[in-house]
C-alpha cells in the first residue's frame, strides 16, 4: 500500500521555497523520496546524522543506539528532572562534565540549540544577580554574529559585527591587527561597559563549513570579557562533538569558556538533545547565592534523548571517529588547497576539518 500524499498542514519557514521532496526512509548517507529517487544527503541535516542513517550492513547500523532509546521508552518514556532523577539524564551529564577534564562542572540537557543559548544567557544574567555581586544592571547580552544561527531569540539582539576576515580585512591590516577591532566596538568604560554580562560566539558559522575566525580571535574575545568582568559563552552547536577533530572545538583555542552550548552530533540526529555546560565558578556562584536559574522546559533533560546522547557519544568514542575526523579532515584541508589555490580564478580556500565548505 502506497503512503498518501501529505496535505501542506506543517508551516514551513520559507513560504517561496519550491516544494520540498518527501522522504520515506534513509540509509548510509542516502535518502529516499516517496518516489523512488535516492538523494545524497551530503549536509546530513546539517551535520546532524554523524553516524549516518541506518544501515543494511549488521556491523555498522547503531543498533546500540536504537536500542538504548527503547530501553528507556519501556522502561521510563518521561520524567521531569525539576522532580526526580533520570538515570540515562545523569549519564549523559557526567560523560559531558567528565569530557572537558575538569574545566566545566555542571551540565543542562535541552532539546534545541535556541533553547539552549537562551539557559547560558539565563545562567548569566542569574551570576549577576547575585546578592553578593550587586550587579543587577548588567543587562546586555552580546552575540559576536549579526544574525546569530542558534540564537534566534527575543533576547538575542546584535551588536557586534562577525568576524569576516576575507571581506571585512583591510589591505592594511593583518590578523593581530583586526583581532583588536572587535574590541572597538565594544563599550570600553562607564555604564555600557558595566552594563555588559555576556559575550556569545560560534567557533564555526552556521552551517557554511568555511566561515571560521583567524588565528587568535578568541582570545582577543577572552581578554575583553575578562576586562570588563563578563562572561565568554561559546556556541557549538554546528561544530562540537567531534565535528572539527576534537571532542570540543575550543580544544583547539587558547581559551576555555565560561558557558558551552553543544548540540547536532551529541545525538547524531537520533533524538533531539543538546547541552549546556558550566563551569565551577558559576555553579559556585549559584549555589551561594541559593538562587536558581528561572528556565524550566518541559521535556528537558529527556529520558530517552539522553539516551541517545549517551550512547552515540560511547560509540563515538568506541569506534575512534573523533581521530578519523582529524585524518581525513587534514586530508580534506589539505588537498584543494594543493590543486586549486594556483588557479587564476580561485581566491582563497577556507574551512576546517570535516566541516570544510
């Protein structure tokens, strides 16, 4: 029996777009469409399915994934951690703490990558409420981006421009020299500087795989919230969890954030889980003050997308496919830049590691 075709009931986000293909099932890297046709899905969602869909082949379908997912619906679908402790939750927290050697503390489970940056704000905003900080006038939460990809929130406004190093570089600067600019347009002294509490910003931009800051960008973000006493939050949803060769992309900075958002590979698109991690000094601050940070969703922290996420992390870390990355990125890196860089028309070749764009 042939599926009936849908009815356009779901709102999607463009309403010009051309009809987008129905997709029946998926395998390896391919989808299937209602009609038969088999599609590369060479975005992965984006960079979501980083096992790959299903599989025919037995040694390589993530049965240990589905299958921790089941375990958890029959055994407990739900339950909300503002009331009882979930044991894959508490799995998955662990593993992630325990994955930055000691440089964070404490981690929030949710279920999107806006919902997430909006628990780091919140946490921010709440260490600056502390009683004992006096600091209820800091307000303003400054993404790096312009259009912040996993920030579309009310709270989330610009005001800083992006790191665009190709187009926003001048003929007379180099990268020390632009790494300060960000600086500039950073309220220096007086009430706007005292009234700033967080900087957020993405280690990789959306979902272009080639949009990446130079050499020592984050720093320079570190040392200006240090200055003015705020708080550095990074964004790795797009490219954290091994997506650019280390388990943690600020791994690969001189600099460890004060607030991380992971998400896309934690669950390898096998249920909808991303995380905030914490570090020591703000679970500190909060555990003094003895105020808790007002956020609450209702299937945060869900039983069996942690699941999920514990297990595609343990598979992860099984099969050795964080050092894959790292060989076959450097591979990927490497390659165009051999062949295509002398040609007259090529005028730079951009990304990093498996996300190369």
């Amino acid at each position: 029996m042939s599926p009936i075709a849908p009815k356009n009931g779901l709102l999607y986000k463009n309403f010009h777009s051309h009809p987008a293909a129905l997709i029946k099932a998926a395998s390896g890297i391919y989808l299937t469409t209602n009609d038969g046709r088999n599609i590369l899905g060479a975005i992965s969602g984006a960079a979501v399915a980083c096992l790959r869909y299903n599989n025919n082949n037995n040694n390589n379908n993530n049965k240990e994934v589905k299958q921790a997912v089941i375990d958890r619906l029959i055994s407990v679908p739900y339950c909300h951690p503002d009331f009882c402790k979930i044991l894959s939750a508490d799995g998955l927290a662990n593993f992630l703490v325990d994955s930055t050697g000691g440089q964070m503390s404490k981690a929030v489970l949710c279920k999107s990558g806006s919902e997430a940056v909006e628990v780091a704000i919140k946490m921010a905003k709440t260490h600056f409420n502390d009683p004992a900080r006096t600091e209820p006038e800091r307000s303003h939460f400054i993404p790096i981006r312009k259009e912040p990809f996993h920030s579309l929130i009310a709270q989330t406004s610009s005001r800083v421009s992006a790191c665009s190093t190709y187009r926003g570089l001048l003929h007379s600067e180099g990268d020390d020299t632009y790494n300060t600019s960000p600086g500039s347009s950073t309220p220096s002294s007086g009430a706007e500087a005292r009234a700033m509490f967080a900087r957020s910003s993405p280690r990789l931009s959306a979902a272009a795989g080639c949009v990446m800051p130079i050499r020592g960008y984050f720093p320079a973000m570190k040392a200006i919230c240090q200055r003015h006493c705020a708080l550095l939050i990074l964004g790795e949803v797009m490219c954290g969890m091994g997506l650019t060769g280390s388990l943690h992309a600020y791994e690969q900075e001189d600099v460890v954030p004060d607030l991380l958002v992971v998400g896309k590979g934690l669950g390898a698109a096998y249920a909808p889980i991303l995380a905030v991690l914490v570090n020591s000094m703000l679970v500190d601050s909060f555990q003094r003050s003895g105020k808790s940070v007002a956020h609450g969703q209702t299937y945060m922290a869900h039983a069996q997308a942690a699941a999920a996420g514990l297990r595609v992390q343990q598979v992860i870390r099984e099969r050795g496919l964080v050092a894959h990355v790292r060989e076959v990125g450097e591979y990927l890196g490497r390659r165009p830049r051999e062949g295509l860089l002398a040609h007259p028309y090529v005028g730079d070749v951009r990304g990093m590691e498996a996300s190369g764009g």
